[in-house]
C-alpha cells in the first residue's frame, strides 16, 4: 500500500508533528511518499524532525509557494494535493493540514466536481476550528459551518481529525455523517518528570529568579506583543521583582522590532526579558515548559489547542492562557491553569501576578500530567493510524 503524506507547510508545529507520527507508520507495511516543498527539505525544521527518517520517506518536492489571500491559498492547496494524487497514485492520503483545503474541495464536491478518485481514503487534519466558536455569528462562520456539515455527510474524507475540543462537539452533534470525525491528540512526548532546576539548567536559564515564558513561534499571532505590554506592566506594578520573561523560538520580524524599542531594549540588555531566537526541538520544547514558573498562551484570536499548555501540562507545569476559544476551553475543564482576557494589558498584568501567586501542589502537578497523557506521542500514532491500520488487517485476512 502506498500512503501519501501531503504536507508543504514546514514552519512552525508542522514538521515535528509529522516527525511524531511517523514511526508509528513506518511500524506498517507501507510506502511513504512525502509531498512538500524542496525550501522545506532545506529548512531546519526538516533537519530537526524528518531528517531521521529521510532514507525511509520517498520525497517529492512538488508543492510549492501559495498565494497570500485565503481563498486563493486553498485552491493552489487543493489544486496541487490533486496533481499530487495524479502524479503519485497513492492507496490512502493523509492532508496533513486541511485547513483552506476542506472548504475548496468541499465546494467543488457540492457543486459536482470530483477529481479525486472515488473511494480513495482521504484523512484530513484541521487545526482552525473557529467557525463553530458560540462568538462567530457572521455571515462567513454561517457558511463555513453549514459546508463543514455538508461535507461531513457527502465527503470527501473518510476521517476529519479536529485539533479543538469545541469544533468536535459541533461534529459530532451534525446528524447523518458520512465522514468519521476524531479528537486528535496534539503530540507530546511525556518524558521522564524533571524539575525547575534541571530544567533550566538543560535549557541554559537563570536559577536566581521566577520565569514566565512563552515558546514556539514567537510572533504578533499568538499575542506576543500583548504579553510584552503585559511584562511591562507587570514590572512596573512589581517593583521589588526580579522575575523574567523568556521567549524561546523563531522571532518574527514583527517582535524583533518591538524588542528593539525602548523600555523593551533595556529589559533585554538588563535581562529582565530573555530572548532565545532559534528553532526548538520537541525535547527542548518540553525542557523549557519544565523550565518556567508560569507558561503563556496568549493568542489574541486563535481556534484549535495551543500545543504550550500541553508541554506545560507534560512538564507538570501551570499555564496561564487566553479565555478565548479552545485554549480556555481547555485550560477551564482540565484545571491547567488559569485564563484571563490578553486583551485587556491591565487584566492581564494583574492575571500573571495572580497565577505567581497562587499554590501549585504535587497533586497539581500530577493532575495535568494525567491529562497530558491524551496527547503522548504514542496515543497520537495510534489515532492516526487507525483507519490505515484497519485496511491493512482486512487486506491481509
């Protein structure tokens, strides 16, 4: 059986979910035929995550930049996944990140085009479940939720897996579905417990003071900017501490240049705010979480999980996060931590100065590493696995 991996996104999660789930698929026997770009073979993302696995992955560098507008991004995505199919004939495909690509297909299905082959098994991972937040009234989330019910009974997809607690229970409440829709874990690895002190001495951080931080994609989208605002103002109300902001990851432009600006320049001269500006590994990802008093998940306007909590909660570690969407939906039901508006820098502020304050225990600590096991790398591979796993027993009977 040949699986296609379709997956030109390689910054950000993109790849080292991928890195994840694979030798869960090379456990089967199947061939692996990776579709993305040849900048993303390049990167350092595929050096940290795919590399391992190179001489077992067929690689086809077929994919290629999109255009910048929405729509149009999910029509070159959906335009080129069929080229890829096409080209490489494969038995079964993971679309690896569906979002943009469920609508156009979805449309094309509802208006009669079909250019995909009938009965090939298509698994689809979505990550920006918005639509079905109770906030998104608009006209536009209407229409998206009336096609994501439509596909979810007339396909293409034999398997959706929903990255956001609350665009699942919108799926699984739409009557007559076709398709099979999943919760999929968001992969961490539950390596063995470490503490602060041996987290941050494998990360290189100070001991000599509490550590609030944020890791990953270091950029205006996940409301770094506002955490900034939010450490500054914190400082000021604070005056006797010596507590560090640390943000760890590929900065964008958009921080880099705020950092540069006054007061932020001399917090970072001082050392009140580390900046670590690289790419981290997955185990990096978790030393850090480990590392840190207090992690922060401060996305402004974000559907689907935030993989921040998850280490954190690997790490057994508290979080501080949006009261928005999925994240707060999250962090309220498996007690995580704590949420607040990141839109309002005084509340905010004050959010911070609160969860430094407030007890965290052992059983604390062995709650959310409890609920952290949903999301182990093993339990990722098994879900993803699953519908490939089943032809493969019914192939061989």
């Amino acid at each position: 059986m040949k699986l296609l991996l379709y997956q030109p996104n390689h910054t950000g999660h993109h790849y080292a979910y991928l890195g994840a789930m694979l030798p869960g698929l090379l456990e089967l026997p199947v061939e692996l035929v990776l579709a993305t770009t040849r900048v993303g073979v390049e990167s350092e993302e595929f050096a940290c995550s795919l590399s391992p696995y190179r001489d077992r992955l067929r690689i086809e560098t077929c994919c290629t930049p999109p255009p910048k507008s929405s729509w149009r991004n999910g029509c070159h995505r959906a335009q080129e996944l069929v080229a890829a199919v096409k080209a490489i004939k494969p038995d079964h495909v993971f679309v690896l990140y569906g979002d943009g690509i469920w609508q156009v297909l979805g449309t094309w299905s509802l208006l009669g085009y079909r250019p995909l082959p009938r009965g090939l098994p298509i698994e689809a991972w979505l990550y920006r479940g918005g639509f079905a937040y109770e906030r998104c009234r608009g006209l536009g989330s209407w229409l998206k939720r009336w096609l994501f019910s439509k596909i979810l009974r007339q396909g293409p997809f034999a398997v959706m897996h929903l990255d956001d607690e609350i665009t699942f229970e919108f799926a699984q409440s739409v009557s007559r579905r076709v398709a099979k829709v999943v919760l999929t874990p968001n992969p961490v690895e539950l390596w063995p417990q470490i503490t602060r002190q041996e987290g941050r001495a494998m990360a290189g951080l100070p001991d000599d003071a509490r550590l609030i931080g944020c890791t990953g994609m270091i950029d205006g989208r996940k409301g770094v900017d506002l955490l900034l605002r939010a450490f500054r103002r914190y400082v000021e109300s604070v005056q006797s501490s010596s507590d560090r902001l640390v943000l760890a990851g590929p900065h964008h432009e958009q921080i880099k240049r705020l950092l540069d600006e006054q007061p932020y320049r001399a917090m970072l001269e001082g050392g009140r705010i580390i900046s670590v500006d690289r790419y981290l590994t997955m185990r990096e990802m978790y030393n850090y979480a480990a590392a840190f008093d207090l992690t922060v998940a401060c996305y402004p306007n974000h559907s689907g999980r935030s993989s921040l909590i998850l280490w954190a909660a690997a790490a057994g570690r508290p979080s501080l996060g949006t009261s928005e969407g999925c994240i707060g939906y999250v962090i309220e039901q498996n007690e995580l931590g704590w949420t607040c508006d990141v839109q309002d820098i005084e509340g905010f502020s004050r959010a911070i100065i609160d969860a430094l304050g407030s007890c965290w225990s052992e059983q604390d600590a062995a709650r959310v590493r409890q609920y952290a096991e949903f999301h182990s790398f093993g339990n990722y591979r098994r879900v993803a696995t699953g519908l490939l796993r089943e032809r493969l027993e019914m192939a061989s009977d």
